[in-house]
C-alpha cells in the first residue's frame, strides 16, 4: 500500500501514528513491542516527533525494545552513528528501560558484531528468527534499504540474519539485518521523503513482483505474512501513477 503526503510534517505524523497504533496491538497481545528503526536523516524529525510529551505519553516505553536495521561500525558518538542519532534525538527523552535498547554495533571487529547481534535476536524466540512488530525503512537514491547495497553480498543472504559488509567508496564497515529477518516482520513500514528519491521510488514499486535477484534491493523487502506500507512524500511521489 501507497499514501501520499502533502509535506513531510504529515509524513511524520502519519508514521507516528502507525508506531503507536503497532505498539498498542503489541502489548495487548503478547507484552512487548519489538521496534526496528532506521538511519539516515529522513526519520530524524519522526524521531524528534516521538520524543515530544504528545506522541511520548501515547507510547508505554516499559515494554517498548529498540533494535536498528543496520549501522556504521563506528563509535555512538560519531555523527554518522545510527543509534548516536536516535538516541540524541528521541530515546534520551523517553523513559524506555536501558536493557532494552539494542545498538547494532558497540565495538569490537565487525563479523564478530553481526554474530553477536543475530544471537541476540535468534535469543527472542528461542533460536529462532523474530517476527518484528514493526520495521521502519528508508530508500536510498541508488534503491538500498537498511544496508542491502546494490551488488554487495547481504542482498543475496538466504540464511544469516545479520551481516557485516565493507564499502570501498565510503571506506567504511556496516552492519545491516538480512531480508530472511527482515521479511518475517508484522509490519514494514518504509519513509520515503524528497524529490531525489522520485525516480528509484518509481522503479521500486514498478519492479515490486519482478525478478527476486535483480533490480534495488529495496524491491526484496516482502513480508512472508506481514504488511508493507509505503508513505511518502508528495516530493518523492512526483514520478508515480496513482
């Protein structure tokens, strides 16, 4: 599903809505809501949204958990750190229980990282693979998600569920969760803001029932029983059929 917002004020407002309405659903009905949040600077003022006392009272933060979808293996106090970014701008305002908030990466080597980070996950069910209550994604301009880059191994991950990576351009490690953890979410929910983001948005969603091994990796983010919502942006809209 498709909704299309007139700015990015109602963008937000829109995901906020769809974060409380999700944790709600969770706590009912098994105790706990499961959040993967993305990076980057589109979620930032959702992020800033949430931390306001309107949207954080609605929320009960004692049983929310906070896992990323991917991360630079770099210090939380670097500025490019996810977590750095989410912390300063939404969890250091809101009372969610420090042991529940799970950073991607927090030192050491980066395939150590990732197998630490799928221990910790596989740990929710058992040894299993967690259903996440609700994934929020972004789309870069070249059609990735989390860190499934165009070319680059993780994209073609079938059984890890998470996986460390090395990007010569950015001369830079990156951890990013796998489309097998990704896909069992309940609810996928991708930000997508901005006219830069207007012609991949177009091919995403033209390519959606297209060849699983080509094309943007974002076009893989299929939830095996789940749902997938795309809000965006009027800007980011601009090229599609609707």
């Amino acid at each position: 599903m498709i909704e299309v917002f007139a700015d990015n004020g109602a963008l937000n407002t829109a995901a906020a809505e769809r974060i409380v309405a999700a944790a709600g659903r969770a706590v009912a009905e098994r105790g706990a809501f499961h959040l993967v949040l993305s990076g980057g600077e589109t979620p930032k003022p959702l992020y800033e949204l949430l931390a306001t006392t309107e949207w954080a009272d609605r929320l009960d933060w004692r049983n929310v958990h906070v896992y990323w979808s991917d991360e630079r293996c770099v210090p939380v106090d670097d500025p490019r750190s996810n977590a750095g970014m989410t912390r300063r701008a939404l969890l250091d305002h809101v009372p969610v229980p420090a042991a529940q908030v799970h950073p991607l990466y927090f030192g050491g080597s980066p395939r150590q990282a990732a197998t630490d980070y799928e221990a910790l996950l596989r740990g929710i069910v058992s040894g299993g693979v967690p259903r996440f209550d609700l994934v929020l994604l972004g789309l870069g301009a070249d059609g990735h998600t989390a860190s499934l880059f165009p070319g680059t191994a993780p994209v073609a991950e079938r059984q890890r569920l998470v996986c460390e990576l090395y990007l010569p351009d950015q001369q830079l490690h990156r951890l990013t969760l796998t489309l097998p953890a990704l896909n069992q979410a309940r609810q996928v929910v991708f930000l997508v803001s901005g006219a830069g983001k207007a012609a991949m948005l177009r091919q995403v969603v033209a390519e959606a029932n297209g060849s699983a091994g080509q094309g943007p990796p974002a076009k893989l983010i299929r939830p095996v029983s789940g749902e997938l919502e795309w809000l965006v942006d009027a800007a980011a809209a601009g090229g599609l059929n609707l």
